[in-house]
C-alpha cells in the first residue's frame, strides 16, 4: 500500500483532486481522507487538523490525505510542519497545490513571480523526505475549469460551443483555443460564461462544477492545453500507475 499526501488552499481543490484521483486510480482501490487544518498566526492557538470526510474502501493500494489550509500562504509552512509525521507514518510523496493569484512582498503576484515562486519552493524542501512537489494554478485552479470545456453542456445545455465563441466580447476569452494561463481572474472569467445562460459561479456552489466537470479529458485532454495540468498529471502517474 502507497500513501501520498495532498496540502491544497481550500475545498474547491480538494474536491477537484479528490475526482481525479478517483479517474485515474479505480475507486475501488484507492482510500482518501479529507482534514481540514484551522488556527495558528495571530491566535496563537497551535495550527490543528480535523477529519471532514473518509472514503475507506477494503482494497485499498492507494491512501491520498488530501488536507486543506485555508490559505495560499499557509500551504507550505502546514506541509513544513507535518513533513516528519508524514514520513513516519509512511508517506511516500506529498503534493502542494496553490493559486498564484494574492499578494507577493506588497504587491499583486502577477505571471512574472511564476519562476521566482517555484524556484523558492524548490530551495525550501530541496533534500526533503518524503519528496514535495508544489505546482501552482496560474492564476487560481478555475482556469483548469474553464480549460474543460465539455462541462459545459453538464452545466446548462444552452451553453453551447456556438454561444461562447459568439459571445467573446462579453467574456473576454474563447476557452477552446485562447492561452489561459493568461486569464487573470479565471474565477471570475468562469462566471462570465455562466453568466450567458443566467447561471453563476461562485466557491459556495463549487461542487456544481466539479460534478460537471469530464475527468476523463481532463486527464487526457488537458495536459496538452495547460501545462499545469500536465505538471500535476505527470506527478501522479508517476506514483500511481
């Protein structure tokens, strides 16, 4: 059996990971617990982890601890924190998923902090064990969404092919073949889309999205459009398969 550990912003990444590990591992195989950690900082309350949900299956080869810190910035000071618990506990790899959208030394991240913030990561857990991967969602993880256009149908089938690359003007990009990495507020760039067939989007009713979303392309068909994906893709099938 193989443990890997997930440290992600918020519930919006945790269930989008959670999905596609379930694409890639069959469920059947695959155990995955969610915690979410709160406190620490400013109320000096040391940072703690409570179990939100357990997906424990008997044949299991797989556990994926998928923890959620809230923030960007808490994600590689909780990973930092628990690396030595994860090795002992016999934690073979732990993945940080964040948004490079926020604030960087006072001022907005923008693309041109990218490859300073991942070489940054790279100098914090050099030599670490178990092995950190951090991969960033340029700007947050909703451009993976909009990058998923079939979807959309799931949404609303009005929200057809024809009725967004018509309504360019509006939303500001066509997702099938503009570069979305671009998009500076994809979450808002996804309501947007939603907004033509009067739906919206928001963190709230994230899970409407998520259970829209086609995992098969996004596992097959994404990693080609958005080098993120791959990132992330090439990582877990490297453990998983």
């Amino acid at each position: 059996m193989r443990k890997i550990a997930f440290f992600v912003e918020g519930q919006t990444e945790a269930s989008f990971i959670q999905k596609l590990l379930e694409e890639i591992v069959n469920e059947k195989y695959i155990s995955i617990i969610i915690t979410t950690y709160s406190r620490g900082g400013r109320s000096g309350t040391p940072r703690s982890g409570v179990i939100e949900s357990e997906k424990i299956v008997s044949d299991e080869k797989y556990i994926a601890n998928i923890c959620i810190s809230g923030t960007d910035n808490r994600v590689n000071s909780d990973i930092s924190d628990n690396l030595q618990t994860l090795k002992d506990s016999g934690f073979e790899l732990i993945v940080g998923l964040r948004d490079l959208r926020g604030d960087l030394h006072g001022h907005p991240a923008t693309l041109a902090d990218l490859p300073k913030m991942e070489n940054a990561n790279k100098q914090i857990f050099k030599g670490k064990l178990p092995n950190v991967h951090i991969v960033i969602a340029v700007m947050e993880i909703e451009t993976w969404f909009i990058g998923e256009t079939n979807h959309y149908l799931n949404i609303d089938p009005r929200l057809t092919p024809d009725l967004i690359t018509g309504s360019v003007a509006c939303i500001g990009i066509n997702p099938y073949i503009d570069d979305l990495t671009l998009i500076m507020k994809p979450a808002e760039t996804l309501h947007n889309i939603y907004s033509l067939v009067n739906k919206n989007y928001s963190k709230k009713i994230r899970e409407r999205t998520i259970n829209a979303l086609d995992f098969a392309n996004v596992y097959l068909g994404l990693p080609s459009k958005i080098g993120k994906i791959k990132e992330l893709i090439d990582i877990l099938d490297a453990f998983l398969i």
